[in-house]
C-alpha cells in the first residue's frame, strides 16, 4: 500500500494538493505599527583621554641625577625645581673655559701693545710699514680668539644651568620616568624625566571616528560618553575640532575628532578609554518605523500585489505591507531619514498607523484528507 501513494498522489494532482513532503508552504506575517515620536542618532567612536596641555620635561645634559623634588601626582608651579643633575662636570669644563678666555685676552693685551709700539717706531723708521700691518693682522686674530674663549664659556655656563631642571608650566605631575642615581644620556634625543600635565580639570578626548561616519560630526555637537571605571556614570563633553588627516589600521580609516570635556572633581585620567556618542542629529514628533520593517525579505513563494521595485535611490528604503486576506505583500517604497539603530525616521511612503511587515514564518499546510503527511 506504501508503494501506490506516489502514483496515487499523481492520479489526482489536479484535483488534490499538499501531498506529502511536496505540499507548498504559507507563511504567517508578523506587522509593526507605524508611529510618531522624537529620534535621536549618534556617532560612535573610541578615544583616549588626556590633559588639554601635557609637557615632557626632558635634560638637554647628560649625567646622573643627584636630586628628584617631584613625584607622581606632585603639583608643581612654573619654574620649581624638580630634578637636578650633578654638576662636577659641567663646573670643571667652565673653570677650563675661564681660564682659556684669561689666556686668550692676555695675548690680546701683548698685541695691542706691541701695535702701539709699531706706530711709534715706523715714523721714526724703527720699523717698516709691513711690520705695522702684521701687528695689526695679530691684533685682530687675538680679539677674534678672545671671541671664541668668551663663546665657549659662555656655553659651559649655559649647559651647567641646564643641570637644574625646572618646570616649565605650572600642573600635575602624572609620570615620573626617572630616579635619583640614574644616569641619563642626552646624545641623539632628549631624555624625558617628567611629563606634567598643566591641568586635568580640563581634559581632551581624541576619538577616532570611521570615514562613514565623519561627514555628520560637526564642531560644537555634544557627546555623551563613558568610561570602564565608571560604567553607570554617563560624562559629556562638545566637538571642538575635527581634524582632516586620515590615519588607516588594517585598511580601515578613521579621522581624529578632538572633544573638550570638564573634569571639575578629577574622576578621569589621562589615559583612560571613553566610548564615545556624539549626537549628530535630532527630531522631533516625527514619523517613525522599527528599522525590521525596512530590512524584511520576503521569502521565496510569497505573493505579491505588484511587482517589487529593482532599483532604488540612496535615500529609499523598500518596506511590505500586508493585504487583507493576510498572505499577500505590498511593496512600499518608502524615504528614510536619521536612525537611531532601532528606529528609523520615513519622510515619505506611509503614514501614522500602518502596519508594515517585519518577518515571515512558514507553515506546512496539513497532508491527504486533512491528516498528517503519511511516512
């Protein structure tokens, strides 16, 4: 009897159908109601947080450090002493230039006075004129080594001020990179002994925003944003500059957007990661839709009123809605505005109160004479 129910099924195809395994599906819609309501869309991005001014306090001498007056989180003023390095060496190479520029004048004494001697002694015809241009020529040279004595010590007094260090802005010490007894070498770069920050009251985030979305953030739009140390605390700060230059990771290209935030109680760090919104755009008692109701596919074998549109502009969106006997789609295409990631605004396409399709789920019509498929 197994064996004669495809043949069976064949005898009476036209005549009965959902015959076992090859019965058509039909689907049930699920709709969503269109409504009013305000809208919100946000940028999100990832930045670092830091002080508005920080300053690397580096030694343009090497030595060893003999002193640190400053520690992490020390505040320090414009001009304190925070480090010094010991000086013996730099002290020796002064007194050594002192004493070559003592030198270098005293040869300078000798051929001034022999020039006045020449002057004497040529009239007299002591001396001829070419002794008188010599004992000029070695005048010269002497003062012009007097010069050179007079720069060098100049220098070894500069490079002994160098070896106390002073901060140059008055802030917070938020890292100290050195310690007492460490020799430092300033040969190729400048060793870096502090970084100060002038004031973390104020404080910057440099968030990286992709090349999709940077066309929408503009100077003076507001951010909300939070930070992994405070996760139920929500912290705002405003654009105050995006900047131009790309930088690409893995072939993914962000621009810097730099954010102004105030830190009156000092709760953020330099360093720390804020996650980052930045309201691009706002409205108010518009047309609404869940953002399912414009990206629904209709299954295959769904049935439709009229054809669905191939082509669409940048702005439309194709949403579906459902006819009165439940089983049959209208395409709507439909413009879109700003969405909040669960919502989107239409401006044209439907109306307060439709109802447009947001997923479908198939159903097995029941088999032969009304009972399940026969196995």
């Amino acid at each position: 009897m197994k064996r004669s129910l495809p043949l069976l099924c064949l005898a009476l195809g036209g005549l009965i159908t959902g015959c076992g395994q090859n019965t058509p599906a039909t689907f049930k819609y699920d709709t969503t109601k269109v409504t009013r309501g305000d809208l919100v869309q946000y940028v999100a991005a990832t930045g670092l947080l830091s002080a508005v001014v920080s300053v690397d306090v580096g030694s343009q001498v090497s030595g060893k450090i003999s002193a640190l007056n400053a520690d992490f989180n020390s505040p320090v003023k414009k001009g304190q002493l925070v480090a010094e390095i010991d000086p013996s060496t730099y002290m020796a190479a002064m007194r050594q230039a002192e004493g070559d520029l003592a030198s270098a004048q005293a040869e300078a004494t000798l051929k001034r006075q022999n020039l006045q001697r020449k002057k004497v002694l040529v009239p007299q015809r002591a001396a001829t004129e070419l002794d008188l241009d010599q004992a000029v020529a070695e005048l010269a040279q002497a003062e012009a080594a007097v010069s050179i004595k007079q720069a060098a010590l100049d220098k070894t007094k500069v490079d002994l001020s160098y070896c106390k260090i002073t901060a140059p802005v008055d802030g917070i010490v938020i890292s100290r990179k050195v310690d007492a007894g460490q020799t430092v070498a300033a040969v190729m770069t400048t060793p870096v002994l502090f970084t100060i920050a002038q004031d973390i009251t104020k404080m910057h985030i440099i968030a990286a925003v992709s090349e999709a979305d940077i066309g929408q953030v503009k100077d003076g739009q507001t951010v909300d944003f939070y930070v992994d140390a405070f996760p139920d605390e929500v912290f705002h700060g405003k654009v105050v500059q995006v900047r131009k230059a790309p930088t690409t990771t893995q072939n993914v290209v962000t621009y810097e957007t730099v954010i102004d935030v105030d830190n009156p109680e000092q709760k953020l760090f330099p360093g720390m990661t804020a996650n980052v919104s930045i309201l691009v755009s706002e409205r108010k008692n518009v047309t609404k839709v869940p953002n399912t109701g414009l990206r629904f596919t209709p299954p295959d074998g769904s049935k439709f009123e009229h054809p669905v549109p191939a082509k669409l502009q940048r702005s439309q969106r194709l949403a579906f809605r459902l006819g009165a006997d439940g089983a049959t789609l209208t395409p709507i295409v439909v413009k879109a505005g700003i969405t909040d990631g669960v919502d989107s605004e239409i401006l044209e396409g439907v109306a307060d109160g439709d109802r447009v399709v947001i997923s479908a789920i198939a159903e097995k019509k029941s088999g032969m004479f009304g009972g399940p498929p026969s196995h």
